[in-house]
C-alpha cells in the first residue's frame, strides 16, 4: 500500500510542476498557484493547451496528472478497508 502512496505522490508532483513550469510566463499577475496539488482545473488546463500545441512531454502530464486524480481516493478507501480488515 505504501508502494501505491508514493507511485500517487510522483504521478501528482511531477505535473504539477511540470505544468508550473510551462506556465511560468503565462500567468503573470494572477495568484493561479493558490492552492497547489488540488487546482486540478489550472493544471489539467495548462497541460491540455501546451498538449494542442504539441509540447510532446504535456499529453504524457496530463494522463499521468488524471491516474493520479483517480488513485488518490482509491489509495486513501484502500487504506480504510486495510485498517478495518486487519483489527
């Protein structure tokens, strides 16, 4: 399980920043990192648009960033069944 944590954790982080960076002279201005790892809609945003414009690295980013959208919550109900199975 704690394997599945830190597979989720890379699949997060690595986009975000990614995206961050491919942002960084498009969003002058604007506090649009307020929030981090949860602004999914600024981060799949910015993947999808630099994805359109053929950045070959942001489609990869974007699919990586939406498993670990949909892992998360798995993980976190695995974690629960794990802990009320094992009492």
């Amino acid at each position: 399980m704690s394997t599945a944590i830190v597979v989720g954790l890379v699949f997060s982080a690595v986009p975000f920043h990614y995206a961050r960076y491919l942002a960084r002279g498009e969003t002058e201005g604007r506090p649009t990192w307020y929030g981090g790892f949860t602004n999914l809609y600024l981060v799949v945003r910015i993947l999808k648009a630099h994805a359109r414009r053929g950045d070959r690295w942001a489609g990869p980013a974007y699919i990586a960033y939406c498993i670990s959208a949909a892992m998360t919550p798995a993980v976190l109900v695995g974690l629960i069944v794990q802990d009320y199975w094992f009492r």
